[in-house]
C-alpha cells in the first residue's frame, strides 16, 4: 500500500492505472468501510481509498472536532486489506484548486438532512468532485445507509457528465442491527442498547406499514421512539425511493428514514 498526502504525487502514480475504484471515507474505519473496499475488489482495479475529515460539511465546530479519528488503526486495516493507494489530504491539497465541474445540487437535498444541516450537502459534493477531478476513478462505492448522500452525488456526476460510475453498496449492521458508523464509536453501552432497541422498533414498524400504510402515525412512532430513548427527531419519513417528490405510488418501492439523537450524538438510518 502506497500512502500519499500530496495530490500531484498520487496523480503522477496513478495516471499508468486504466482501472481504477475509489472509496472515499473521513476514516474511523469500520465494518462498513471495509465491506466498501471488499466490494471493489470484485471489480479487479486497483484501489484507492482517501481518508479526509471534511471541514465543509460539519455546521457546528464541536462536531467536526469531535468526529472520532484513529489513523494508526485505520492504516492497519487497510493494510491487511492490501489496498493500493490511501489519500490522506490536507484542507489545502483538497481546496486550492478551482474544479471544472460546477456542484450540482438536486432539490432532493431540501428534504430529510437537508432540512436540518444546512449547507451539508454542498459541502459533500464540493469534496467529492475535487476528489473525482484529482483522481479520475473509474468506479466510486458509496454506502446505501447514507442513500440521500449517495443518491445526491450520482445525480451532481450525472449532470456534470462524469464518466465515474457509481456503485452501491449494501447497509453493514452490526449483530444487534445498528447500522455500521463512525459516530457509533461515541455511544456508550446503554446508548449502543437504546440504538439496538430503537432499530428493532423501526424494522418492526416498517413490515407493518407495507401491510397497510395508515398505520404510519407520525406522532404516535415519535412517542414510541421518545420512549425508547431517543432525545430528539430530527425526521421520521416513509418515501418512494423512485420519486421523492410526487405522492406515493402502492406498487413502487418505500424506505423507511430517520435521523434522531442518543444525547449528542445523532444517527440516520434507512430501512
């Protein structure tokens, strides 16, 4: 594994590669960041993964600086997964260059997070077109438990005619149904129980309301949730993944999403 912190020596070091896949992560890795790069090693390119705690997309200080950071940890794993290349930027390696493509933000990202964090996903997509634009790859893996900020990024490459292609990849939980995340690292035991407890109710709640969808009371399930421990909701939605803006269709696919908080720390799912 070759480790670069200078853009213009990962480019000179990639530009023979023909096949190239990119993961990219803000580290603390987990299971679901290795299931990402596992994913791209079926795709037979060599491998990028970038490592980059993006100032741009945190609205509050405190977050950024409290994002859980374990670089040591981090290069181990990716070691024994004997990736190709990791990217560790700096601020100034990733934002002193002016990209070609405009940032395409989608109306999408008005609903869900977006209503809560402003600025976020222009945030995001900034730092992934810069990435894009150094790197050049030919596959990009994205997470599904992040599906708005995965699907705002296919729409921002699409529109810009980019020829990386997107790929999906599945929600990694972990044995009692969290979903794999970094934040997850900032919960205690009872925290990690109440999230347990919490995703069990919503998995619930979710084959009923395929069943018959009145039985989604918002206010009710809020309570339910509040009860459960959760502190604050930030959104409970039920959406048609095929059109996130027209009235529901019975014969199209739903999601289930959520964002909420275990005290300070706030999780998003989707199921």
């Amino acid at each position: 594994m070759k480790i670069f912190k200078n853009k213009l020596n990962l480019q000179k070091e990639i530009s023979k590669d023909n096949c190239l896949s990119f993961v990219p992560t803000m580290g603390g890795l987990h299971k679901g960041h290795l299931s990402l790069i596992k994913k791209a090693k079926r795709y037979k390119c060599k491998i990028c993964v970038s490592i980059f705690v993006n100032p741009t997309q945190f609205n509050k200080k405190n977050d950024f600086k409290n994002y859980p950071r374990n670089l040591k940890l981090d290069i181990r794993k990716l070691k024994k997964l004997q990736i190709n290349y990791l990217y560790l930027p700096s601020y100034r390696d990733i934002f002193s260059f002016k990209p070609k493509n405009k940032i395409y933000v989608d109306k999408f990202s008005k609903q869900l997070c977006g209503k809560f964090r402003k600025g976020h996903f222009r945030g995001v997509l900034n730092v992934v077109n810069r990435f894009l634009e150094i790197i050049d790859p030919k596959y990009i893996f994205l997470g599904i438990k992040d599906f708005q900020q995965l699907n705002l990024i296919d729409r921002h490459i699409k529109k810009n005619r980019i020829k990386t292609k997107v790929v999906e990849c599945m929600t990694i939980r972990e044995k009692n149904g969290v979903a794999c995340s970094t934040r997850n690292l900032n919960l205690n035991k009872n925290e990690l129980m109440i999230a347990a407890n919490i995703y069990k109710y919503l998995f619930n709640l979710n084959k009923k309301i395929k069943k018959n969808y009145k039985l989604f009371k918002i206010n009710t399930i809020k309570k339910d949730l509040f009860s459960l421990g959760a502190t604050k909701i930030d959104y409970i939605k039920n959406l048609d993944i095929k059109n996130f803006y027209k009235k529901r269709k019975l014969k199209n696919k739903f999601k289930l999403f959520i964002a909420y908080y275990i005290n300070n720390v706030r999780l998003i799912d989707n199921i």
